[in-house]
C-alpha cells in the first residue's frame, strides 16, 4: 500500500535569453508544459522582468529574464525537471524551494 504525498514548491528560473527572438511567454509557457508533463500541478507563474545578475561573468551579458513557477507534485518532480531541461540553453539557472 504505497500512497504518494503532495508538496508545493516554488521554482525560480534564469531564462537565457540572447539570440531569442520569440516572446518570454512562449518558454514560460515551454516551462509550463514540462512541469505538467511530469505529472505536476502548475498553480501559477509570473514573469520577474529583467534582473541584473549580481556577479557578472560576461561583460556583454550583465542580466536576464526571471521568472517564478509555483506547483505542487510528488517529490521526485524538482529532481525530474532539473534533469530535463538540463541541456536546454534558454534555461540558464533552475532553484526549486518546498514551500
């Protein structure tokens, strides 16, 4: 008798933006369709805009686009998702808390 608990979690995301040409909402909604994928459940996401970075490696790249993800889902989702969109470079940084 295995039962499967719910948590909430709340992701912060680093969008590499250069060279992409497309609206922000499209890989959000990308971010989106990869979470429901893995069986979560998307409670909301919000475009933080455009963040300085605090340490800046690349002169010529000195922030981007910040979004947050809330979602609940089994605690196996965060470690699935970072895996999935390991090799994705739109993605640059990926931080999943449990609320």
């Amino acid at each position: 008798m295995s039962q499967t608990t719910q948590r909430d979690y709340k992701a912060t995301i680093i969008l590499d933006t250069r060279g992409y040409d497309e609206p922000v909402e499209t890989l959000i909604e990308k971010v989106t369709q990869t979470l429901t994928g893995l069986g979560a459940n998307v409670t909301s996401s919000e475009n933080l805009g455009r963040i300085d970075f605090i340490r800046v490696t690349n002169p010529n790249h000195t922030g981007d686009t910040y979004i947050k993800v809330e979602f609940s889902g089994e605690p196996s989702v965060p470690g699935s998702f970072h895996e999935s969109v390991r090799l994705d470079r739109t993605i640059k940084r990926v931080v999943i808390e449990s609320k």
